[in-house]
C-alpha cells in the first residue's frame, strides 16, 4: 500500500509544470550574487572551525601507536562528528542572516525568472524552495562557484 501512494506522490510530483523559467547568469548577477553571500554571513564561517579541536584531535591520532582498523574507525569518527558540527554551525549562520538579505534574495530571483517581486513574495514556500534549489543548483552558477575558487587556489 506505501509503495502506491509513493508511485502515486513521485508521479505527480513529475506532472507538475514549473511556473518559471530560469534565464542564464550574466556578468550583471556578480553584483547581487555577492551581496547576497556577504549578507548570509559569509565571514562568519570562520568562526565554525575550532582549530585548536580540529589540531587536538590530530595530535591526538598522531601520539598513538600503530594504527589499527579500530583506531582508523575512531579517527574517522572523530572527523566526521567536526565535519557535522561545522556544516551545523554554517547553516545556523546561514538561517540567522536570511532575514537581512531576504529582500536581495527575492529581487534575485524576480530578476531571474522574469516574475515581480510581489509575485515572488507570493509563492508558495514549496514553490520559493524549489527556485532557490534550482539557482543553487544550476550549472552557470556552479561554474561560477568553482572559477571563483580558482582565483583562491592561485
């Protein structure tokens, strides 16, 4: 019976039209795209990294002795509670800062798929997750990210 109401939930899901066309990113978006990550608390994800922990844990690891599968887990282990704790961390920066570029995010998205503002606003939170989604994960704005970040790696 779950199986048919799952059938029945994906096949709607795939039959519904999207009210919105994303227009590709262009050079006049760098603007809002950076004032919208500066506005997130960008400079803030510093603050997540506890080095003196993450530096614990390594000399920690690198004090004992030969490394056994179970050592291995438990660094391994180790790691990924740091990892947790950090991702947790930035996304409570993240959520904090929406209301200050809140309004930015809804002109962004107006800008890039041709609705108003008001339109914007009046979405559906389903419908307003769904583009925000799409935007984060559309290729030009991926590509944007990972050139970005060749610039850092110079």
């Amino acid at each position: 019976m779950s199986e048919t109401v799952v059938e029945t939930v994906e096949s709607t899901v795939d039959e519904t039209e999207k009210k919105y066309e994303l227009r590709p990113l262009a050079a006049s978006d760098l603007g809002m795209v950076c004032k919208i990550i500066s506005e997130i608390g960008v400079r803030q994800f510093k603050e997540c990294f506890n080095v003196d922990q993450i530096k614990e844990s390594m000399k920690a690891d690198a004090d004992g002795a030969e490394e056994t599968e179970d050592s291995k887990e438990a660094k391994d282990a180790k790691l990924e509670s740091i990892g947790f704790s950090v991702v947790f961390d930035i996304a409570g920066i993240v959520i904090s800062n929406i209301p200050a570029a809140e309004a930015d995010i809804q002109k962004f998205i107006a800008s890039l798929t041709g609705l108003s503002v008001p339109q914007v606003r009046a979405l559906s939170l389903a419908d307003y997750g769904e583009i925000i989604l799409d935007v984060a994960t559309n290729e030009d704005f991926k590509d944007f990210f990972k050139r970005v970040m060749k610039l850092f790696n110079r």
